[in-house]
C-alpha cells in the first residue's frame, strides 16, 4: 500500500458527543488521499467503541489506544509517530473540517513547498489575498508587533512531517502547546497564510481552555520565543516586542483578579512574570 498524501490526526479523550461527526466530516472530503490515526487517551466513555465501528468500515482509518492516559500534546505526538503522510493534519475530536478543506490545505502546501507551515485563520492585517507567504520575520513581526498570527488551534493547521520532526514536535506546556510549536516552526521557516474557514472548531463547554482559570499563560511562551537564539526579530523590534506583550500580561493579570475573582492565582502570576508595579502603571495608560 503505498504512502498516503496527509496524515489526519484525530486525538481523542471522551468525546462520544462528537467523535462520529468529525470522521464524517473526513469521510465527506473531496480530497480521498489520506489516512485517519486516531489515538484514543484511555476514554471512560464510548468514544474508542465509535472509533473502532469506522475503522471496521474503511481500511483508511487506524485506530489506537494507549496503555495509560498521555494528555493532550505528549498524545498528539503519539499520533505523530503513527503517520505516514507528507503532511500532519490534525483535526480534534469535537472538530470538523469542510468537504473542500483538506483539498485546498494540500493543494496550497504543494504549490508553496518552501513552507512549512499552513494556518487558516483570517486576522484584520491579511490585507492581500490568499493564500500567501510570511517569512520568519514577518511571521514574527506580525504576531508580537501587530495583532496576532500564530494562535491558531491545530484543527486550522496543517504542518509538513519533516519539519514538524525537525524542531522537536509539541512541548507539553499546557494550554500553550500548540502556540508553542508554532512559535518554533515559524523561527526558521516560511508559513503561508490559508483561505481561511477550512475546519470548523467548536466552542463547548467541555473544552479545557474554556475552564481554565490562568489567561496568562501566552506571556511565557511569547518570552521564550522572543528571547530565543532563533528569534528573527532585530534588538530594537524585540524590546518593542516584549513592551506589548507585557501589556498584554499585566492586564491579563488584573483580569484574572478583578474580574474573575482568582486573587491567589493572579499574585503568583505577577510574581512569576517579574512585573513591576512600574509596568503596572505603563499598562493602565
């Protein structure tokens, strides 16, 4: 059986209420050339019994569960390490992606082999039409100077096997994992923006992102990025680069506090981000 194209990577931790729907939506795609790995996490519920009726059905689907429960990123490298495509396509369990998404996803990676990297995410400085190229330093630029460009979830990616290996996968930073890759990926390598809206992502409760208490967390993950030997950025961009997004943090913080009533978590927060009450005072203007 020869290689397939993409490897879809669909993790997988109690998601009976959507798992079904999201190979569906696999299934439904124009584009036929790929391979579904999902890896379930030790579910409590039906999800690896819904997994196992599809891989019963299409020879494309291969299904896998671990011996004991991984988590979210250290778990998207297990699927990593099961695939055979050109391409990592990784579509979560509660997600969807279009009939004509993959297609297109594939079709622009090959028609821009430099890059690394594909995102479908329309942001308000995509001022030129897609599908287009951002360099390490525009990528860089874009994302700590201007409004954001590489916070996409991995349901909006696609990303090529051989770099994905190269910089040494997901880190299991939680909630950030992702942001983290992307951080890393784009340091080196070229990324090209998408037509954006490929996937659907679904907002649901049972999100963990959606009950997490700390909204502070990109702050560390933007520090380690910018004050790596890789950054693109020159030193005059990098100190601007860490004003805002120390901004960012101390409102965050206050936030956190203020508005959401975790006071605890806040202090330690702002102790763990060496912020002074000088910087407090420069966020407030």
């Amino acid at each position: 059986m020869s290689k397939p194209t993409v490897s879809i990577l669909t993790t997988c931790f109690n998601r009976e209420k959507y798992l079904a729907a999201c190979i569906e939506s696999v299934l439904a795609s124009s584009y036929q050339d790929w391979e579904l790995i999902i890896v379930d996490d030790v579910s409590t519920d039906t999800s690896l019994a819904i997994a196992q009726r599809y891989e019963k059905k299409d020879t494309r689907i291969k299904v896998y569960v671990n011996r004991t429960n991984l988590g979210d990123y250290p778990n998207r490298n297990k699927a990593a390490s099961y695939a055979k495509g050109k391409y990592l396509k990784y579509l979560d369990a509660d997600d969807l992606i279009y009939p004509h998404g993959l297609e297109i996803m594939v079709h622009t990676m090959e028609q821009f082999p430099k890059a690394a990297l594909g995102i479908s995410q329309a942001v308000v400085e995509d001022e030129k039409p897609y599908p287009f190229i951002l360099k390490p330093k525009e990528a860089y630029y874009r994302e700590f100077i201007l409004r954001g460009v590489l916070t996409a979830p991995p349901t909006q990616t696609i990303i090529r096997k051989e770099i994905f290996d190269k910089v040494g996968k997901f880190k299991p930073i939680r909630h950030e994992g992702d942001v983290d890759l992307m951080m890393r990926i784009s340091a080196k390598y070229s990324i090209v923006k998408l037509y954006p809206e490929l996937t659907w992502w679904r907002v649901h409760p049972d999100q963990e992102h959606q009950n997490r208490a700390n909204n502070n967390l990109y702050y560390h993950t933007a520090m380690r990025a910018l004050k790596a030997t890789e950054c693109p950025l020159n030193e005059k961009e990098v100190k601007d680069a860490i004003d805002q997004i120390k901004k960012r943090s101390i409102r965050n913080i206050l936030n956190m506090a203020f508005k959401k009533g975790h006071f605890k978590l806040a202090l330690v927060e702002f102790q763990k981000s060496n912020h002074k009450i000088a910087d407090v005072l420069l966020a407030l203007k």
